[in-house]
C-alpha cells in the first residue's frame, strides 16, 4: 500500500493524504495567463503537478483522478499586448495557446483531465458574484464590485499575514471605488475597445481571482482535494480564492490541500528581461532536449528555490545519458512487467521528492550495468522504465537518444556520414590498417562524435 503524504502550505505540515473520495480525486492548478510564450519559470509548476498527476494516477487509478488546469485569456496583460501590437485579442490568445500546449508537451506534460478557458465561463463568474453581493461579502461601486475583506473573519489564513501585510500585499493604489484599503475586484468596467460581457453592473469584465474561484466550482465542486500553483500565488490569489468560493459556497473548506512550488531564479538573480536573463522554453528547447529541461527541473525538491544554471543544464544531460546508456546495452531485451521499486516509490511519495527518487534511479542504473543474467537486466530495465515513466522522462529509444543533436556539437554530420566513416574505420581495422582507423575514430572525435566497440557492433553517441 502507498502512503502518500503531501506538505499543506495552509497548515505548514505534510500530512498523509486522504482524498475526499478515493475514486474522483480532484486537483486543481493555476495555469497560464496567454499574452506572451511560456518562460522556464512558468514551466516548474506544469512539471511538478504533471508528477502528482502521474503519481495520483499510479495510486488510484487513471480513471479516478480529475486534473483541472486552467487558462486565463483575459486579463490586463493580454490586453496590454493588444495595443502594442495592434493585433486581435482573438488572434494573440489562440496563437499563445497553442504554443503553451506544444512547449509543454516538449516538455513531457500529460495534458489535464479539463483545461477550461476563462472566457467560456463568464456566466459562472457572474453568478458567484451574484451570490457574494447577495450575502453581504461583495458590494457595487462605481460600475465596479469589490469582494469586502472585513467581511470573512479568517481571511488571510493562507498567508498568514496580517492585517497591515496584507494590505502591503495587495500591492494596488486604494482606488476610490474600495470601500477598505484590502478589498479586491471581482469585477470591473470595460471601454469599448476591451473586452467585454453584459452584466448586472454594467457591460465589463471579471477579475482576476474570481475567474478561478468559478472554473474550479464547475468542474471540481465547492469543496475538493488539491489546489497547486507557483509560490507567489499564494497572496494575492490563492487567499482571495479562498474567500470567494467559502463565502459564496458556504463552506469552510474551498480546496483541502494546498501546494506551492518555489521560486526559480537564474544564475542567482530574478528572472528578468530588464538583466537579460528572461528565458522561454520555446528557445530553451531549441538548444536542450525537453527531458534535459524536465529533469533540470526535478533535481531539485518542488519547495526549494531552483536556481537555473547552464551548469545543471549539463548535470541533468549527464544523469540522462547515464539512465539511457544503461538501457542501451539491453535495449532489444524485453522487459518485465511495469515494476516499481519500494526505494523510488518511498521517496516520491514523500511529498514529491524528486531529488531522493533520482538517488534511486541512478542506484537502478548502476545496478543494471553490474548485473550478471538477463533474468535480472529484465527486471531492472523494468524497474527503470516505469520509474521513468512516472517522472516523465526517458521515453525515447536509447539509441536515438545518444544521436539527437547537442546544443554544443562540434559539427553537423549527418547520420548517414558518420555511418560511412564508421563502415570505412571497420573495413581498415579489417585490413589491419590501424592508423587509417585511428585517424578516423579521431576525426569523428573531434566532430564531437563518440564511438563504443564491442565484439559484435559499433555504436556511436553525440556529445
């Protein structure tokens, strides 16, 4: 039996998780704002609950977890792109989008169960704001409705902030429609060249916060298990969804558990194009395979700032050349039935551990290179691969792998060339002609080209 534990930012503990109901485990993930491509930044989260999603899977059955990750396509910043670009909201949103889905399958990303866009639920959004005005935790102001903080007793219970903090927080002036310095839109006014929808309050559009709030009502419920996103959302965001969807659904609880990956800085410092240090992953992944990216990413725990450095770009290429070349001395053998080892599945369980899980992974490898019978290269290659699988990585054949194309090659010799040189180094060896053959190896060497003999074949690997 796995016991899976789970650290709960509300409660600052981990726990053992308990879903409300094992057989529709719901999770719910702040996803992307579409004005511009996805930076490295953006990706962590993606990685990180894509592994809880494989784990939940693993744990209860594909069938009983349901994934909701979200996608905001209106919002200021979209806006904000419009008008520098003179384009179409229509035309920027549907183009970042569909490149937020292909950089995250690069990626290794399974797709969410339900991926909702903002834009098709504004009738939900309207009617949870209905509701709050109702009760007394929402009020019109000057063609906008603000959500009252003083309203809900225990707000800020996610943060822990205080009164003062959160009001710092909020990091907005005290515009003259708030009728308290810590009130939040939920919704407001639209000129006539912003987007817009007919409402009780006039012709506007929601706010950010609430826009959550509704998505995840609609698909998981008043109350559900968990709700995941990146560190800096806890406040604002995340505690405003707290308050909007209490208060509206009447409930104590709006998600059970929430979880938040930390920070990502690069080389030491924020990420910002101001330093020149702003990194997509679309241009990331015209240098680096998607599970050089991905594993990069899992090196270090979900919790812990990541520092991104070209130097654990190299690690992580390392590490998976490591994994794929154990699997490339047995790649024609069948392997076992799926087989988890105790160790890997201990460590991942472990409030998504992926440092330790990898320990385990290279413990496998070395275990396989060692091994004596083909009994035991088949188990482990099994355990291996489905490990693997639940980290999102070594998917490719190993042969392959080894051949892709590194962002720091000395040449572009095609496949077909260093085939003929290789044929040509073989047919001097055969002649006895060593120097010829030397001569070659050492070209092809200097191409950043790698050969390994063995009695029977001769491989080849870009480095």
């Amino acid at each position: 039996m796995i016991v899976l534990k789970l650290y709960n930012t509300k409660t600052r503990e981990k726990r053992i998780f308990h879903p409300i109901n094992e057989s529709s485990v719901g999770m719910y993930v702040c996803g992307p704002t579409v004005y511009d491509y996805s930076h490295i930044g953006n990706a962590r989260p993606v990685i990180i609950f894509d592994v809880l999603y494989r784990l939940l899977r693993k744990v209860y059955g594909e069938e009983n977890v349901n994934y909701v990750r979200n996608i905001t396509d209106v919002d200021d910043k979209i806006i904000a792109a419009h008008q520098d670009s003179g384009e179409d909201i229509d035309v920027i949103t549907s183009r970042t989008i569909k490149a937020f889905r292909s950089d995250m399958r690069d990626l290794g990303n399974l797709e969410p169960s339900i991926e909702p866009k903002a834009t098709d639920h504004i009738p939900q959004m309207i009617k949870m704001i209905e509701k709050l005005i109702s009760i007394g935790n929402a009020y019109q102001e000057q063609e906008h409705v603000c959500f009252n903080v003083p309203s809900m007793v225990n707000y800020g219970s996610l943060s822990k902030l205080n009164r003062e903090e959160l009001i710092v927080g909020a990091r907005v002036d005290i515009a003259p429609y708030k009728r308290d310095p810590a009130d939040f839109i939920l919704w407001k006014p639209s000129s006539s060249d912003q987007p817009g929808w007919n409402s009780p309050w006039g012709r506007g559009r929601p706010g950010w916060h609430i826009e959550c709030s509704a998505m995840s009502n609609e698909y998981l419920g008043a109350t559900f298990d968990i709700h995941g996103g990146g560190q800096d959302l806890i406040f604002p965001h995340h505690e405003n969804e707290i308050a909007q969807s209490c208060c509206a659904n009447g409930e104590d609880t709006f998600a059970q558990i929430w979880m938040h990956n930390g920070y990502l800085m690069v080389d030491g410092e924020k990420m910002s194009k101001s330093l020149g240090n702003f990194i997509t992953v679309r241009d990331l992944l015209h240098s680096y395979h998607g599970e050089t990216i991905r594993l990069c990413m899992l090196m270090t725990h979900y919790r812990q700032p990541l520092n991104w450095t070209s130097n654990g770009l190299a690690q992580a290429k390392s590490s998976l050349d490591s994994f794929y070349g154990a699997l490339r001395q047995i790649n024609d053998l069948p392997q076992f039935a799926d087989e988890l080892s105790e160790d890997f599945m201990a460590a991942l369980s472990d409030d998504i551990n992926t440092p330790e899980a990898l320990k385990v992974l290279h413990e496998l490898s070395r275990d396989l290179n060692k091994a004596k019978t083909e009994k035991a290269k088949a188990r482990l290659k099994g355990k291996i691969l489905s490990a693997g699988k639940l980290l999102g990585i070594l998917k490719c054949d190993p042969d392959n792998w080894f051949k892709s194309v590194s962002p720091n090659l000395k040449s572009d010799l095609s496949d077909d060339q260093i085939h003929s040189l290789i044929l040509a180094r073989n047919n001097a060896r055969d002649d006895k002609n060593f120097v010829l053959s030397d001569k070659i190896r050492d070209e092809l060497l200097q191409s950043g080209i790698v050969l390994e003999d063995s009695k029977s074949i001769t491989r080849w690997k870009r480095v």
